[in-house]
C-alpha cells in the first residue's frame, strides 16, 4: 500500500487502502487537549520533531517496538487509550502500538513514565502533544473525525522503533442495517456474516479469548436457516450472559463457568439481536440472522 502526498481533506470517504497521509506539520483545528499536568520545560529540536515521508504501513510498523501485526479493534463510542513508554522486548513502546476505530473516536495516551521523554506526532502532522516529557500521568487525546491512516511516532525514540498507527474505519455492512446499526459498538465487527444455513446446529462461543478482546461473541453475526438449533459456549471464565432484544429467550442469568450454556431453536425467520448484560457497554453484542 503507497502513500501519495494527499492533504487530510481528501482523505474522507475513500477506502482504506487508498487513504494516505501527507509529509508536512500541519497545525491543530481544536481537536486536541494538552495535558492537565504540568509539562516538562524540556522540548524537543527541531530535528526531533522533523517530519519525514512513510512509503507504506507495512514498513512503517515493521520495526514498531510492541507490535505483534494485530491492531486492537474498538468499535464504535469505544474511548481507546494508549499507554506511552510502555516497556517491551523489543524496547520502549506505545501500546497497543495499532488500533482500528470508528469515525469520531476520541484516543487517549496516557504516559507511564518509562523510557525518558516522549512526545505523540502524527507523520502527517495532524495531531502533536507538543513537547516530549518523561512525566508519568501526562494525558493527550485527540478525536478522529475522518477515516484514514494515522502513522504517528515519540519524536525522542522514533528511530529506536516507538511508533504506532490508529486506522480510522467506517462501519461496515452486512446487507442487513439493523443489524449493522446494532453491531457498530461491537469490536470484532468486520461486515462478515457466517453462514451456517447448511446444518442443523451452529455455535457462538462466549467471551471468545483472542488477542485482540475477550468482551465479545464470536462470530458477531451468524446465519441460519429456521429449525436450526444455535448453541452459546462459553469459553474462559465469565461473567457473560445472552439476553435477547424483543424476545424472551436467553440464558438464565449471568454464568461464570466454562461450556455450553444456552441454546435455542429458531423456528421464525428473522433477525435477532442479543447483547452480555455485565458487558453490553463494551460492544459485547451479536446477531442471528433466520432465513
């Protein structure tokens, strides 16, 4: 994937692949919020802050320190935060070093006070928390209005590998805008039904233990035929439940203990929208789709 020298304007609305940043240090349109701490009266040079062309992500991240080549997802009214100078194997990092979140998404870094001096730039010059500090408690955020791809660096240790990217998504479509609109805040969203339409049962395992976030079920979106009978495994330890909306069936209660559950029978063709009660504010939400 190449990155053209586009300005931010021309950035909306096209696709991921083609969304590129500039080279140049723009400055901020009231987006950002200092630090309520006392910043360090050390700044960075002009050297340090000096912005330089990045021919594509993958090389970018290549070197990133943290970076295991899964971005952490977030779904929508999500608040991400990013810890700054978080010590790795790799040496001093952002983490997590890749995010993917929705439009309007206000991202937090949050410094820990390792690794000396550290400063959030945007390669393109979108966003800058200004000069690098080593305190720890210093907070910067910034909210994205616009899809894109937003490569960033610690002005002090950009060379030594403390760089990141927040990569800025719409809502993606199923074909189905309920389901759509229900599953926006639901961080493992990508669009993607599994069809299951062929068998006679199907399963949906609860509180799924991937690398990205336990607060889910997966898959998201699952299709059936009728009389098939869908199955909710929990996987982990909870607590989850499935409640679902506009229809009184769901597990009895919040369950804490691994296997199966809950299970449940579709006779009607529809959609139904289920969500866990203790996580329902994370994104924890699916849907079955009955044809």
């Amino acid at each position: 994937m190449n990155w053209s020298p586009s300005r931010r304007s021309y950035i909306k609305g096209t696709a991921l692949a083609g969304l590129l940043g500039t080279t140049g240090c723009l400055s901020t349109t009231g987006q950002t919020q200092p630090s309520t701490e006392t910043p360090s009266t050390e700044t960075a040079s002009p050297t340090e802050t000096e912005t330089t062309p990045v021919e594509s992500l993958d090389a970018w991240l290549a070197d990133a320190n943290g970076h295991d080549g899964t971005p952490r997802r977030f779904g929508t009214g999500a608040q991400p935060t990013i810890s700054v100078g978080e010590p790795t194997d790799d040496g001093i990092a952002f983490d997590p070093a890749v995010i993917r979140v929705r439009p309007m998404s206000n991202v937090r870094w949050d410094w820990t006070g390792h690794g000396g001096r550290h400063n959030v730039v945007a390669v393109d010059g979108t966003f800058d928390s200004g000069r690098a500090n080593a305190q720890s408690g210093t907070g910067y955020h910034y909210i994205f209005e616009e899809t894109g791809v937003y490569p960033f660096f610690s002005a002090p240790h950009r060379d030594d590998g403390m760089k990141g990217a927040v990569l800025v998504e719409a809502v993606p479509s199923t074909g189905y805008p309920a389901v759509d609109e229900w599953l926006a805040s639901a961080p493992n969203f990508t669009g993607d039904v599994v069809d299951r339409t062929a068998s006679d049962t199907a399963t949906v395992t609860v509180g799924a233990p991937d690398s990205e976030n336990q607060f889910v079920f997966s898959p998201p979106v699952l299709e059936v035929s009728t009389e098939t009978t869908v199955e909710w495994e929990w996987v982990g330890s909870g607590p989850h439940s499935v409640s679902f909306e506009g229809h009184e069936i769901g597990s009895d209660g919040v369950v804490s203990t691994s296997g199966v559950h809950f299970t449940h029978t579709f006779e009607e063709p529809g959609t139904y929208r289920y969500h866990c009660t203790p996580h329902e504010s994370l994104g924890m939400r699916g849907a079955v789709i009955v044809e």
